[in-house]
C-alpha cells in the first residue's frame, strides 16, 4: 500500500472512532459553542494526527521499542519461500494481480464520486452566486437583506441573507433575521462548507456524512438558541418553526436554511434542560483520545519503517533437497548494558545491494527441509536480530516459530548473511538496530 493510501484509510478510521466519541459523550448537551469548536475539531485532528512525528522520542522508552518490535511481526510484507518443481505462474502472482485490478477499480469508483460530488458542490455555489447577482438588495429592521421569489424560504451564506418577498408577520420576520443573523455573525458557513469538503474527500465513509449532518443541526441549535437569547417567546417561536416547515422540503447542503433541517430534534433541544457547567468536564476525555491516537500513529510508522520490504518476492524456485539436516538451536547474545539498541532510526541498516539482493539471497539459499516438506510443514517463521554497529548479525531469535526444521533453517541462513550497512542516527552516529525479517515457507 502506498503512503497515500494508508494515509486515507487511517483518516477515516480516525472520523469513525471520534464521532462515535461524539455520539457518547456530547451529543445530547447543551453546549452548542463547544460542540461547534469539538466538532470542527475532531475533523482537523483526523486528516493531522498522523503529521506530528514522534518516533525519536517514543524509541529511548523500552516499552514502546517492545510493542513496535511486536507490531512489525503482524505487518510483514512477507518473504515467500516455496518448495515447488516448477515455474509456473504462483498464487501469490495471481492474487497480486487481482489486487490490482480490484484497487484500481477501487481508486476509479472513488474519483468518479469526488467529482460527482465536486461538481454538485461548484453548482451550487454557482447559483447562490447568481442568486445574489439578481435579488434586489434592501433593509429589513436596519440589516441589509437580498430579496428573493416568494416561494423560497429564508437562508444565509457567510454575509448574504436571503428573505422571501411574500409579506410576513412582523413577529416572524424579526425572529428569522434574528435567527440568519446568528448563522452570518457567526460564520457558520465556515462550518458547512468544511463539512461538505469532508463528506466530499471521504463520501466512501459514512461517517464524514454523519459529521457533515451533526455540523448542520448543530449550528441551527446555535442559532436557535440566539434567538431566545434575543427575548423571543419560545413557545411562539417554535409554533413558527412548525407553520413554515411544511412549505419547504428541500435540503440544505451549502446554506443555513431556517426551516430544513430536522424539526423535532431543534424543538427537543429549546424545551430541553440546560446542562450543568459540571458537564463541561468530559470535553477533556478527548484529550486521552487524540494522543492514543498520534501514539498508535507513530508506533504504527515506526513499525513499517522496521519491516520496510519490497512487496516482490523472488520468483525463483526453491529445489527440496534431502540431506542430512541437523537443527541448530537459536543462538542468543548477551548484550552490554550500556550499548543501547533500536528499533527505528534515520538511516534503516540496509543488506549489500539492497532489498532485492536480500530477497534474492534468502530465496538461493534457503532449502525446504526434507523433514519439514515430509510432514507437510509450512508457515511464517518471523526471525529477529540485530544489525550491530560493525554490520555483523547477533541475537538472533526465532519472534514467532512454525516447527525446529522449518526455523533452524531460517536461523541457519540468517547466520549466513554477509555484513549489513549499519544504521545511523539522525547525527549521523552507527548505531545498533533490531530488525526483523518474516519468511513463509509454503508447499505446493
């Protein structure tokens, strides 16, 4: 997968996990500034956790070194290594190449949608353009208003508020400028559009809808809320809200409409019982959140960058041979004290001529054991050691085993290998670096 790509999926796994924290813990208050700052938030922190890099601080504390030398072991991108008489085309071969068509059909789909959805998004913009170019500009109560057909209902976008021309009740029309007053001095149109950007980047998701549709009925909260603030009678006001909703059945997408959006959730909320400042408390549960969030990132990156292959293994094929085989035991190192090993640095250490040269080397010299292919063994032998300062090999360990012929013979070549390049630091200091390697034997 490419940086890109799990970028995205890790963006949007992020817009799943923090709005159903929204829908636990704040949905149902009443703190509608706070949700509107939580909200647009959590939609910055999704698409910027994964920016902040923290990876040289997080590889001085063992605990994390040991999770990220773990994690790497479930990521591989694995080195196969087959016992086959023949070179026909393999299976992984085939998979491959429908992960291919799969993940451009994938990638069409998806572009297909952000333009579809883009262009929606431009039209609309367009005619709210066009509808302010041809409404008839005046003053309603001293604020400047843009006057359209009778039949339309009232809205705002950023400063421009749009007032139907057909004659209103005095009381309503001053609490609907009331009401798109709050939307434009606010900048509520910031919101919208934001939530549209989103919704338009991740329309595969369901949950950047979720958030667009919590943005809108949030905002409309807001400026509800002003106008009680503004001394309106709450019980007339919602009889209004009832009379016009009726006559619009449209959907808002760019503009605060006054009478769209869900009608019985902005009753609910003005009868509902406002939340004690105690409540405000929970807010700061996010913060747990986003840092497991940028922790599990860094450990995720540190760990990618440990077991950072080619996705191509060598095609070569591997000839079972049936010698005498006597098992070796994994030999393990006793390491100084004061000689501290890595698990990420700045310069990764490297095998001579790269990570084809390793594969290649791996897929020569590697022979499935007779007593292994006997018994129909097969399986993932994750091999563990470390790259010592001079390029030399040491503390090799079997991290997860199969059967004792199948990982005494990945030991075995792995002692075999020649000196790495070591790794560096970001001072340029060689520095010792723990690595990992997984081999997958498999019988055809």
């Amino acid at each position: 997968m490419t940086p890109l790509f799990i970028y995205f999926i890790k963006a949007n796994l992020a817009l799943a996990l923090l709005y159903i924290s929204y829908r636990l813990l704040f949905r149902n208050d009443t703190f509608f500034g706070l949700r509107r700052i939580t909200l647009l938030g959590m939609l910055l922190v999704a698409f910027l956790y994964q920016l902040p890099d923290i990876s040289n601080w997080l590889s001085t504390r063992p605990t994390i070194s040991e999770m990220v030398s773990y994690y790497s072991t479930i990521l591989p991108k694995d080195i196969i290594v087959e016992a086959t008489t023949h070179i026909n085309k393999t299976t992984e071969e085939v998979n491959a190449d429908w992960g291919k068509v799969v993940m451009n059909c994938f990638i069409i789909v998806y572009l297909a949608g952000v333009l579809l959805l883009t262009i929606r998004c431009f039209a609309e913009m367009i005619n709210l353009f066009v509808t302010y170019r041809r409404s008839k500009k005046g003053l309603i109560n001293g604020i400047k208003v843009c006057l359209i057909p009778e039949t339309e209902e009232p809205y705002s976008f950023f400063k421009w508020i749009f007032i139907p021309t057909k004659p209103q009740n005095k009381l309503v029309l001053g609490e609907i400028l009331q009401h798109e007053t709050a939307h434009t001095r606010q900048m509520h149109s910031f919101d919208v559009l934001l939530g549209e950007l989103v919704s338009i980047i991740c329309w595969i998701n369901p949950f950047a809808w979720y958030f667009k549709k919590e943005i809108n009925i949030n905002l409309e909260y807001l400026a509800d809320q002003e106008v009680m603030y503004a001394g309106y009678n709450k019980k007339e006001y919602q009889y209004h809200l009832i009379g016009m909703e009726h006559s619009n059945m449209a959907i808002a997408n760019l503009y605060n409409n006054f009478s769209v959006l869900p009608l019985k959730k902005r009753i609910s909320m003005l009868n509902k019982k406002r939340t004690k400042n105690v409540g405000k408390v929970k807010y700061l549960a996010l913060i747990p959140v986003a840092a497991a969030m940028l922790l599990f990132n860094n450990i995720d990156v540190m760990a990618r960058i440990v077991n950072n292959r080619t996705t191509e293994a060598s095609k070569a094929p591997v000839t079972v041979t049936t010698p005498e085989f006597v098992p070796e035991k994994t030999e393990e190192v006793s390491l100084p004290q004061d000689d501290k090993v890595y698990t990420v640095c700045e310069v990764m250490p490297e095998f001579p001529g790269g990570q084809g040269k390793l594969l290649q080397f791996l897929a020569t010299s590697i022979k499935y054991p007779a007593e292994a292919f006997e018994k129909k063994e097969e399986g993932r032998v994750t091999l563990t050691f470390i790259v010592e300062k001079d390029g030399s090999i040491s503390d090799i360990k079997v991290a997860r085993s199969v059967s004792p012929s199948l990982d005494a013979e990945a030991v075995r070549v792995a002692k075999s290998m020649p000196k790495w390049t070591p790794g560096k630091n970001k001072d340029g200091e060689i520095i010792r670096i723990a690595y990992t390697v997984p081999v997958i034997f498999r019988l055809q």
